[in-house]
C-alpha cells in the first residue's frame, strides 16, 4: 500500500535522544515520552533564552501558507514538512514547526494532520490522537475555570456575577454539534445554578491561544488571570484571578507548555506544539516552540492554517507584534487541482486536463500573493505538484508567476520528501537572503472598528465591515473597560475571502458582517465572529471515524 500510514509504518526512526543531540540538546534536557518523542525541559528553555538574549545566533523563520482551501487539498502541513526535509538536502540546519492536530478534524472530514507521503512527521498515529496529553491538559483547565465558575455561583455569588454575561464556554476536542448550546445546573438544589452555557472545540478556547502566545509559565499564569469570564451586576468585568483560578490551570498546563520534539520521515528535527485553528482562532504554531526552534537551527519552517487571509493574517498581525516573530520569507503554496476548483471545475473532474481552469482560477493566487507582497517580506510561490498535473497546466502557473517576476519553484515533496523539496528549498534561501520590511496591518493604538477594517480591506479585498447592533454594543462596553488595545481575530469560513463560502475565488464589492465580539484579553485579542462561523464544528455526512478501526494487534487502520 502506498498510503501515509503505510509509508509512515515503513520507515526506520532515529532515538529522539540523537534527533535532540544533533540540535545541541542534552539528554537530561529532555524528558522522554517513549522513544520516539520527547518534550523540551525548562531547563534548556531557560538556556536557550539566556544565549539568545546574549546575541547568539537566531535562526531565519519561514512562514508556509497557501491559497483559498478547497476539497481538493492543498497540502500546506505537507510542504511545509517538505520543506524542511529539503533545506536539510542541501545542506541547511532546518527544523519544522508545526502545530498538534486536533482529533476533531481527525474523527471528522480531514482526518490526519500530520502531513503525508514522504514528508510526515512521526511517529503519525501518536501526533493524531493522544501524543503528549497536551489537547487533553487545555481541555482540563478551561474546564476546572468552568466549574469554579459554577461553583463560586453555587455558593452565594460573591462576586456578583451576572450569569447573562457568561462568555466562557467548556471545551471539547471531538466535533460535537450537540453541544453548542445546553442548559446546565439542572437536576434541583444540588445540581447549581441552571443557565445556558455551550462547549467550543477545544482548539478554539482562550486556553488554547493562551499556551501558544506564552513564552514562559510565568507569562502563561499573567494571561490566564485575565481571561475575563463575564460581567458583574454594576457591567465591570470579572477575571479569572477574580475567582483565583489562574494559579491552579497554570499546575494543569505546566507540562503541556513545554514544547514537544519528534521527527520527519527523513529524520530531521520537527517540533509540534499547539493546535489553534486558523478560520476560529489564531492558527499558529506556540511561541516557545518557534522560539526553541529558533535558537537551535539556521531555518525553521513553520505554518499558519489555511489560507493567507487567515493563518498568515494571524500570524503577521497577532503572533509577530506580540512575539516579536517576524516572518524573514514567505512560502504560498498552490495546487493545479486547487487552482482547477476556484475555475469553476467540479472535484469530480479534476483528473481531466483544463488549461483555461487554471488560467481562471489564478485570480485567487493573485488575491493571495498581494497578500503576502503588503507584507514587505520576500516570497516563494511553491506548486505543490500531483501526478495528475499536465505539464500545459503548470506550465500556465510558471508562465504567469514569471510575468509577475515572483519566485515560484515546482515541489514533489508527497512522493520524494526532501528530495522533492531541494528546488523549493534553493529559492527560498535565495529569498531570505533578500531584506525584508515587515509591517502588521495595523498597530495596536487604532480602534477596533479600525483594526476591523484595516483587516476586511487589506487582506480580504472587502470594502469594511459591519457590526450588528449587538457587537456594535460590545465594542463599546470593551474599549469603555479598558480593552481597546486588544487585537483583532476574525473567525470566518476559510473557503472564501469573504464571510460566504460560495463567493467566489477572488470576491469584490462585499463587507464582512461582524455578528458578535468575544473578547480574549489573555491572548491579547477579541474574536469577531463574521457570518454564520461556529466556534463547535460539527462531523459530516460520512466522517472519517467511520474508516477508523484497530486490529486485534493494536494496529490502526484508516487514520491517515
């Protein structure tokens, strides 16, 4: 079989021990978890941020994104993976970073998450499903703040709680429609106090994008105090701290903040760690990671989910400013069967040749690439290529990038890991040699309306936004509070620029429609849900749980 968990099966995986002893770590720097995949101690976090702080050599970050995603796939995480294996062929010290799959997605319509062919990171089955409990540590201690919560309500109120004001949702990591509105505190006396609630998928939580966007546990325990729960009856906010909390979800998360060391196919140094989703939070790899990776290599490649609207927005406007993580280059990758959908080509009839598709649908590698230019920071078109590619299509795709004097280089790293990434990896050191002026699209003293719309014009080609009457009123009661520094994060469908999933590749003449504001003061951002965007997805017709099994043998099958 030449499938991923075939392929993934297959190969012959180093000790994490020499994978870490190649990056200059020390045994007792890590702490095990089996042989094959290991998490990075404090101890040498604490070292590598002392050399850094000294002037020691930082390496180069690259950031992988893609075009609008379609049901064809485009294979980011797979480049992205590629990618490294290929700046280590020739002859870079290249470590990948990623973030952690959720088993939503995995149980649902994607399925695995761990890129695919010649370019995963393993061991793949652990990354899709349990790996390191860190899913289920966030999961824990959004969770304990809940039922403290609940508790504190229980018992007198003290804190004078309006439970009409109630923000934080319980979290799961399952796609589970069910659960996006319930009741609870039922059951009489015993049973608390009965209001409505909801759970959220637990990489969309405040949790979540708090563990990514902490760069130490004392950071981590400042940003979890702020997370505001709701109001009190006089409209002043109410904090976790208010309720003590934030002590106690720190001891939850004190591992999990370490970030976690595996490897690729090939064997080179790839760390997971995190899972915010790109469309519903800030779809970035965490900071210590990147920061590790960082310090220990010449290169790290890492990702921001789907497309450069989302992602890649996130990242530049959220991840950067906060981090001080500036993208040095940018990687946009497309696909010929992508490129044939935003043309108008039925998934059905994707293995036919169609020029004139491909010519149509580059308006969306258009929208995506200014994207990326307004950035200031150089880039690498990468064709992410499929056996069956026609020469005449990619020939298309080469000829227009060229006109446009972009670098773009073909890559096959699916079937010939690092080897078919060596072309991408050439043009992307040939980028990060050129200077780059990386500026947000916006700074953070603008309003949020203003930050809204910077956002809306700029990188989705909309003509601004509009806030119902409902998140009109929560944008004022936050920039009354104190909250109007906090940075935007719009949560809207990852299929289309605009809040509609059927707009079209390259929509004009809209406005995204602002439903509600969530504010996630301890990630430093407000969420702005924009269209009908749900922060619980639900499983499909057919999810991929149904192809899931285990042999008497413990072998998994149809995870891939």
């Amino acid at each position: 079989m030449n499938n991923d968990l075939a392929i993934a099966r297959q190969a012959s995986l180093i000790s994490i021990s020499d994978v870490a002893r190649e990056l200059g770590l020390k045994e007792e720097e890590l702490e095990h978890y089996g042989a094959y995949k290991a998490k990075i101690g404090y101890r040498a976090l604490t070292r590598l941020e002392k050399e850094a702080a000294t002037g020691s050599h930082l390496g180069k970050i690259v950031l992988v994104t893609a075009i609008t995603p379609t049901p064809a796939g485009e294979g980011k995480t797979t480049v992205t993976i590629g990618l490294a294996q290929g700046l280590c062929k020739i002859g870079k010290k290249a470590i990948s970073a990623t973030r952690e799959p959720s088993m939503g997605p995995v149980f649902g319509m994607k399925g695995g998450a761990a890129g695919g062919g010649h370019s995963q990171v393993l061991p793949m089955e652990d990354i899709n499903l349990h790996f390191t409990g860190d899913m289920h540590a966030i999961g824990a201690a959004n969770n304990l703040l809940c039922a403290m919560l609940d508790n504190h309500l229980h018992h007198g109120n003290a804190l004078q709680i309006d439970l009409r004001t109630v923000i934080i949702p319980r979290v799961l990591d399952i796609n589970d429609r069910a659960l996006r509105k319930t009741v609870i505190g039922l059951g009489g006396k015993q049973g608390g106090i009965p209001r409505e609630s909801g759970f959220a998928i637990t990489v969309a939580s405040e949790v979540m994008a708090i563990l990514c966007l902490s760069g130490s546990l004392k950071e981590l325990k400042e940003r979890l105090g702020k997370i505001l729960i709701g109001r009190n009856l006089t409209g002043n906010p109410v904090t976790a701290a208010d309720l003590n909390a934030h002590g106690a979800m720190t001891a939850i998360l004190r591992d999990a903040l370490k970030p976690n060391l595996v490897q690729t196919l090939e064997g080179t140094p790839a760390f997971v760690h995190g899972g915010p989703f790109g469309n519903i939070a800030h779809g970035c790899s965490s900071v210590v990671a990147t920061r590790a990776a960082r310090s220990l290599g010449e290169i790290v490649v890492t990702e921001g989910g789907f497309g450069s609207d989302l992602g890649f927005e996130k990242y530049c406007d959220i991840v950067a400013p906060s981090a001080g993580l500036p993208p040095d280059a940018v990687v946009l990758v497309a696909t010929i069967r992508a490129l044939k959908m935003h043309g108008g080509v039925n998934k059905k009839n994707l293995s036919g040749e169609n020029v004139e598709a491909v010519r149509k649908g580059l308006c969306n590698l258009d929208r995506h690439a200014k994207n990326v230019q307004q950035m200031g920071v150089p880039f690498v078109i990468a064709i992410n290529h499929f056996s069956l590619d026609s020469q005449a299509e990619v020939d298309v795709v080469l000829e227009h990038c060229k006109s446009k004097s972009w670098k773009v280089a073909i890559c096959d790293v699916w079937a010939d890991g690092g080897a078919g990434g060596a072309a991408l990896a050439k043009e992307v050191v040939e980028a990060l040699a050129e200077p780059s002026n990386f500026q947000p699209n916006y700074t953070a003293d603008m309003s949020i309306r203003e930050k809204l719309n910077a956002v809306a014009t700029r990188v989705y080609g909309a003509d601004g936004v509009t806030l119902t009457p409902e998140a009109a009123s929560q944008c004022r009661w936050l920039e009354s509070h104190g909250y109007g520094d906090l940075r935007v994060c719009i949560a809207k469908t990852q299929y289309s620029f605009s809040d509609d999933p059927k707009a079209g590749p390259a929509p004009t003449g809209f406005k995204i429609n602002i439903r509600e504001l969530r504010p996630s003061a301890g990630a430093g951002f407000v969420v702005a849900l924009a269209g009908d965007i749900m922060t619980m997805p639900g499983l499909p017709d057919v999810p991929a749980a149904e192809n899931i099994d285990v042999d008497e043998n413990g072998e998994i099958t149809g995870l891939f």
